[in-house]
C-alpha cells in the first residue's frame, strides 16, 4: 500500500497534507509517529472519568493533530466534541464518543497497513 492508498482508507486529505509536507516519505513519517500519541487514551480517560475539562484539553491536542496529518475523517467528530467539552456539555460529548472511536480506529488500521511497507 502507498500513503495515499492510506489516506483513502482513513478518509483523509491526502492532496492537503501532500502540499504541505511535499513527498510521501515525510508524510509517512509524520503519520506513522501517529501511533504513539497519547492524546485518544487521555481522551477516554477523562470520558471514563466525567471530567470535561481533561476530556477538551486531550479532544483539543487530537483535533491539532488530526488537521496537522490531514486526517480529516477522524478530525471532525474529534472537532464535535471538543466543542461540547468546551462548552461543558459531557452528555453530547459522550454520546459522540462512538463515531469518534470508530474513526479513530480507522485511522489506525490504515496507519498500520502502511507501516508494514
């Protein structure tokens, strides 16, 4: 699988991130340090835990992340929810959850076809 294979499979931006980061071999790089951050575990963390302003400050960091990476198929439901964290909403923040786990492991499961390259 090439990087834009997996940018299809994570529905994300490949053609923005490309522009920025200009060839495949930084992209990849970039993506792959991906599966080291902690930002989803701290998210369902404060989740568990009810706390809605740990839950913003880890929604935010994966929010930057994702539109950094140009993935934008995570991104937006991280981006629902960091709004109701922001505004206090826990509820509507957890009944995003799902659509934000679900993208999530999208994106992992394509960051992890591409790293067996």
């Amino acid at each position: 699988m090439n990087v834009k294979k997996c940018y299809e499979i994570m529905n994300g931006d490949y053609e923005d991130v490309k522009s920025r980061f200009l060839t495949d071999a930084r992209i990849r790089r970039f993506a792959l340090l991906f599966l080291r951050d902690g930002s989803m575990e701290d998210l369902r963390a404060a989740m568990l835990e009810k706390n809605c302003e740990k839950g913003f400050q880890a929604a935010h960091t994966l929010k930057g992340v994702c539109l950094n990476l140009g993935f934008t198929g995570l991104y937006a439901p991280v981006m629902r929810i960091t709004e109701m964290l922001r505004e206090g909403d826990f509820d509507s923040a957890a009944a995003e959850m799902p659509g934000v786990e679900t993208a999530y492991e999208s994106t992992v499961r394509g960051l992890r076809e591409l790293e067996q390259l």
